[in-house]
C-alpha cells in the first residue's frame, strides 16, 4: 500500500520565483532532512514551505498512524505554482499612476511513506 499525504496553501504573498528557489533543495529529500535544511536557510519562503511540510507530515501520521513515522515519509511531489497578481495603483506627480503589482504563489506539498 502507498500511503499519501498533501498540504496545500493558495495565494501565498510572495513571488513563485522565491518559492521555487527553497523548493528545489529540498525536493526528494525525506522529511527529516528537508527540515534540517529548511530551518536555516535564509530565505523568507522557507518559513512557509517549512510550515506546509510540517502540515504534510501530520496528515500523513493522522491518516495512516505508526506506519506514517516522520523518519519512514518522503517527500514525493512538491510544487510551486504562479497564482493572480494582486493590481494596485500609486498616484505619481502631475496626475499621472503607476501599477504596484503583488504576486502570489500557490504551495503543494506530498509526502508518501518510504518503503
């Protein structure tokens, strides 16, 4: 049996491309390490993947109980994907705007148990 658990989290304030850079470290790693890892990156978007794979992880130990021990879970599947630009306006001189726009991120996170 293949036992899987997801954590999903949408329209996360910050830009896929800072997403992606901590998600390829730690893709394919199991949890454990991925953990280690992203406790001490430097980045922002690591205290948000870091969240989501910890949220992954208890699912996982929910659902399928001992057998789903964080030491046995890997991490299968994670990606990150562009969500809508929030589109704000800033008054400029002479009457004139610029457009502010804030990206988001979409956040998917599988972890499955290593056999």
């Amino acid at each position: 049996m293949e036992a899987k658990a997801r954590s999903k989290q949408r329209y996360i304030l910050m830009s896929h491309r800072k997403l992606r850079r901590v998600v390829n470290e730690v893709r394919g790693k199991n949890v454990p390490e991925a953990l280690q890892i992203l406790r001490f990156m430097p980045y922002a978007a690591s205290k948000v993947v870091l969240k989501n794979l910890i949220a992954a992880a208890r699912n996982a130990e929910q659902k399928y109980g001992d057998q789903a021990s964080a030491e046995r879970l890997v991490i299968s599947s994670i990606m990150v994907d562009e969500g809508p630009a929030y589109k704000r306006f800033r008054p400029r001189a002479q009457g004139r705007v610029y457009k502010v726009e804030t990206p988001t991120a979409h956040l998917t996170v599988e972890v499955m148990v290593k056999s």
